[in-house]
C-alpha cells in the first residue's frame, strides 16, 4: 500500500513545448519537451520581444502539450480521470513556482505574457480529480 507522498506523487509522466505555433511530437503526457532537463523539444526564441514604454524589453512563451492517455503503470487513462494541469515559472530550474492552475483538461495551451528580458523556465503538471499531481513535465527555458 502506497504512503499518502507517493500516492500525491507520480499519477502521470509528462513532457511540455514551448514557443510559438508549437506540434506535439511525443506520445505520453505533454508534447516533446526541451531545454533544461527536456527530452528533444525546442525552446524557440519564438514570439519576438517587443519594447516597453520603459524601456524593459517583454515578451511571451507558448506553452502547448497533449492530454495523457495512460497512467505511469501503463494502465489507459481517460480524459474523464483528468482534473486539469497547472504551469510553473520560474527564473531558474530549481526555483519553479506554481504561475496557473488548468481546471481544464482539454486546455492544452497557455501564453504566458509580460516575461521581462532574460531566461524563463516552465513545467507543466497533470492533476487527477482526486488531487493526485505528477512530477514536473521535461523543464523547458525561452530567453526574451
């Protein structure tokens, strides 16, 4: 019998793209990832930035992955156990933190707007509706 750590941990695999008009490529959770710790997707300096009033140059990153269709012990995973994903940020990899949640589960696609100039890093999590969350997707980075 699991622990209630390793039932919160670990419902699904996943991976998440990045960039701007973005395929999904991979088969599992979320679309090919890159970048940090990614398994062959692009970080693509996709939507160009574009100068503030200040300034500061901003830009955005889209974000798109597929909804999984198995559990992480190869079971088959319908679209109903899905209660939605939630998109982390951050400046580095190890500092991610929770920037959306999904109650969507056939939301699979967000633009994160008005990063300032420099590397951001994302993950995307699936959640079931239970609660029970994945580990982060492949981290992927955009610089502006």
């Amino acid at each position: 019998m699991k622990n209630a750590v390793e039932a919160k941990k670990s419902v699904y695999s996943s991976e998440l793209s990045v960039g701007v008009f973005l395929l999904v490529m991979c088969a599992g959770l979320f679309g090919c990832g890159g970048g940090g710790g990614g398994g062959g997707g692009n970080a693509d300096a996709g939507s160009a930035g574009k100068t503030s009033v200040t300034g500061a140059k901003v830009g955005s990153a889209s974000l798109s992955w597929a909804a999984p269709s198995t559990k992480i012990d190869a079971t088959q995973l319908s679209m109903s156990e899905i209660g939605g994903y939630k998109i982390y940020v951050g400046s580095s990899e190890s500092t991610l933190v929770l920037h959306a949640d999904i109650s969507d589960p056939y939301q699979m696609e967000y633009v994160i707007e008005s990063l300032i100039a420099g590397t951001h890093y994302f993950a995307v999590t699936a959640y079931s509706l239970s609660g029970a969350e994945s580990d982060f997707s492949s981290i992927v980075s955009k610089t502006i």
